[in-house]
C-alpha cells in the first residue's frame, strides 16, 4: 500500500495534490506516465524543479512500482538492434 511507503510520504507532505495523483494512480499503467511527466519539464523552461529529497523520492518510488507491478514496465526498444537491422 502505497500511504505506508516513506517516499511516498516525501512527496506527499511537501506535494498533496501530487500525492493524490501518486496515490490514484499506483498499479495503474498511468502512474508510469505520470512519474515521466513530473521528470520532463513540459513548460518551456519556466517550471523551477523539484527539491533533490522530493526528486529522489520520486525516482524510489518509480523503482518501488516497477518492482510491484512488473506486468506494468514498458518495454523501452533496444536502439542497438534497431541500429544493426538498417
């Protein structure tokens, strides 16, 4: 259960509205999604970035759901054997 995870925690005390999100979204194939968007800036440069200790979190966490719900990982094309089939 995510509430009971400390990175979670992190992020939730200094972002609730992100921790709802975390929450809602934990063993969903969006919570993928989400993690991606809050490590992409996606505002042009004008988004100040997260604290190191939120950002870490986050990172866990993202680690933390991989490893609960492996069925849920994206399979990332290998770039090597899409190079060496041209």
């Amino acid at each position: 259960m995510i509430e009971n995870n400390k990175n979670f925690a992190v992020i939730n005390e200094a972002y609730p509205h992100l921790g709802r999100k975390l929450k809602l979204f934990w063993g969903c194939p969006e919570f993928n999604v989400l993690i991606n968007e809050l490590q992409t800036d996606t505002r042009g440069g004008s988004r100040a970035g997260f604290p190191g200790t939120v950002l870490n979190a986050l990172f866990m966490l993202a680690l933390e759901h991989e490893e609960a719900f492996p069925q849920l990982v994206r399979k990332q094309a290998d770039q090597w054997i899409a190079t060496r089939k041209r």
